[in-house]
C-alpha cells in the first residue's frame, strides 16, 4: 500500500510529506520535483503570491544517491517567504495583535473555530489554505515516476472555466502536455481559450472570482487495478474521494458522467472488442471512463472535477459576522487570486496518478523497482 501524510501551515516555515510504501531503486531528483512543483503556479488570474514564492525543497530522508531506499520519503517545502511570517505563525507561546474575526463565506473559517473552539480564523485558514496541495504534488511526483515503468501516464486540462466550455473532441495526449501548460489557462482548445482569458479578465476588473471543470486522463493504465469485491477497493470510489479532498472541488464524473445517465443502455456502454494487431481487448469507446465494475478496464481513463469559484475576494462582497461582536460586516481579505483552477489539474494529476500507483503497487507488489516490472511484466504477458 502506498500512502502519504503531509503537515504545515500556508505562512508557516515549511511543508512536509513523508511517502510509505514505494520499492526501493526508484530514480528520483529534487530538481524533477521542483519542475512539478512549478507546475502549480501555472495559469492566467494567479495573483501576485505566486511571483514571490518559490519552492525551496529537500529530500529528508528514503533517497540515497538518487534512488529511493524503500522505506519512506520525506520531503520539505521551505517557505521563502517564512521571515515576513514568522512573529504572526511563531510556536512560541504568546498571542496575536491581529486576530481574524470575520470569517469568509464558502471557506473553512467559521464552522472551523466553531469545532475547535478558536476565537481567531487563522488558526483553522492556515492549514485550510490550498498551499498545501504543494506537499501532494511532491509525493504525486514520485506516484507519476513510479507508474512510468508501467508505460502510463496521467496529464489535465481544463475544459470548462466559468460559463466557457471546450469543445468536447479536443483531449491532449501526453505528447500534447507540454503545450497544454503554455496555455494561460491550460485549455487545450484555443478558441475557448481566449473566451476563457476574457472571463478571467472580466472578474479580475469586478474583483469576483470563478471556477471550472478539469479533465484529468490516465494513458496507459494498466488492466484490473481495484477490485469489485469491497466498497473501499472500488477504483472509481477511490478516485472520487481523493479528488473532492482538494481544496474547493465539489464535483467529480468518471467518463461521462451525469451525461450518460440521460442515454440509453444502447447508447452509454463501452464495446468489447479484440484487436488481431496488439492481441488484447480493446473498447470502442471511453463512455465508462476506463473503469467498469470498481476495476479499470486498460482503455482511457477518464476523470472530472468541479471547482468552486474561489470564496476570497479581492472586492470583500459577501455579508458576515464580525465573532466577537456578532456584529454584520463583511468577510476579511487575504492575498488571492482570480482563479486557481489551471493549476488544479496539476493537483487533480497529482492525486489521480497517487491511486493508481497505489493499486499497481497492490496488484504487482514488489520490494524493488525490478520486481515490480517483473511482476507487471509476467501479468500482461498472461492477458494474453
């Protein structure tokens, strides 16, 4: 089993995830995890905090001359901005001039204070923040480097931003992924694009914020990951799960989703076919989103996931109350963005590729690289 823990606050000296469970000899670098890490300030409508921050991170522990060692990986994500922090975020015993008490609609601030009994929403924002996706990317690096020795890839775009939606026959390849993250909004579709790039700068002038659609898509994966024995071994059950533990996601599809519901059984299932060429089974189609039964089937995976518009705005809008006074104000404003939903995908991907490389690792098992490629090896050999 293949799992991650991370900890840290937004504005506090570092984040920290420790990787359990990858097989030792796994290449790996810092600088790949900083190429990711990049990744994430990526997009159209980021404000300035993506300009000042930079990852500075390093490997603690499970990696020697490269390789991992097989027992687990921790990783640190400095903060550079951590000295104009450090009296606010200090450990030290003692109290804040500045405590925050108008909690901000949509966002984890108020029912917060309310279960742990705080008076100042920082306490609850801080690990609330989306920051600390930062710490899922770095462990999704090593899931992605993981499940390249199984030929598959798992990549994002963003289909849908605010009301603009991409034409639905434009999905990249991993060939195209590269071009997808020089789009300003990583919309694969250039007409939509620009539509997209419009509405940014259409809320940005309102000072209001927006959400979207990404569609993450898993290229290679293999057949039989997951199991339709247990509820919580069912792949799609897993999927949806780490994906609406984002920070701001409310929606998930497999395939087509809520769309094939409204079809015919003629119409909404996957073919079977078999391919004289390659040997193997293959779908006519994606309809099932690579997934039948709580298994994947080997075709295209297909995932989709909602995100909210951003619940901080840079024009404070939405009524509040003040928790000291309970007094009607409005909700305070940190540092944010238009939208962050080009770099979601890179989360999205990050936590896709994570499931995927945690059932391969359960189907395949193995305490080193080779075995592992063995094993996976000698079980697509038998398919045959």
């Amino acid at each position: 089993m293949l799992r991650f823990l991370t900890a840290g606050e937004s504005h506090g000296p570092a984040l920290v995830v420790v990787v359990e469970g990858l097989p030792a000899g796994l290449p790996i670098t810092i600088e790949e995890i900083a190429v990711k890490l990049a990744r994430c300030r990526l997009g159209f409508g980021r404000g300035p905090r993506m300009r000042f921050e930079r990852d500075d991170v390093e490997f603690t522990g499970g990696v020697r001359h490269g390789r991992t060692l097989g027992s687990p990986v921790s990783l640190v994500i400095h903060n550079t901005e951590w000295s104009k922090w450090q009296e606010e975020m200090s450990a030290a015993p003692g109290i804040t001039e500045k405590p925050l008490q108008q909690p901000r609609p949509g966002h984890a601030d108020l029912v917060g204070m309310q279960k742990y009994g705080f008076d100042d929403a920082r306490n609850v924002l801080e690990r609330a923040s989306a920051r600390e996706t930062a710490a899922r990317v770095a462990a999704g690096s090593l899931a992605k480097a993981l499940l390249s020795y199984l030929g598959s890839d798992v990549i994002s775009h963003v289909i849908q931003l605010g009301p603009v939606r991409s034409a639905e026959d434009r999905r990249p390849a991993p060939s195209d992924l590269g071009r997808v993250d020089e789009s300003p909004v990583r919309c694969f579709d250039p007409d939509a694009e620009a539509a997209m790039i419009a509405e940014v700068e259409a809320a940005a002038k309102e000072g209001d914020s927006l959400g979207g659609v990404v569609e993450v898509l898993g290229y290679g994966v293999p057949p039989g990951l997951g199991s339709h024995v247990h509820w919580d071994r069912r792949i799609d059950g897993l999927m949806a799960q780490a994906l609406m533990s984002i920070q701001a996601m409310k929606g998930v599809e497999i395939g087509d989703g809520f769309a094939g519901v409204a079809r015919r059984g003629s119409e909404a299932h996957d073919e079977i076919l078999w391919s004289d060429e390659t040997k193997s089974y293959e779908r006519g189609s994606s309809r099932a989103g690579g997934i039948e039964g709580g298994m994947t089937t080997g075709s295209l995976l297909v995932a989709r996931v909602g995100m909210k518009p951003l619940s901080t705005l840079n024009r404070p809008v939405l009524r509040t109350v003040d928790v000291e006074t309970k007094e009607e104000t409005v909700s305070f404003k940190e540092r944010t963005d238009v939208t962050a939903l080009p770099a979601s995908g890179v989360v999205a991907e990050t936590m896709v590729a994570f499931v995927l490389a945690s059932e391969a690792l359960r189907k395949f098992g193995g305490d080193s690289i080779d075995e592992f490629v063995r094993n996976h090896a000698a079980y697509v050999a038998s398919l045959r």
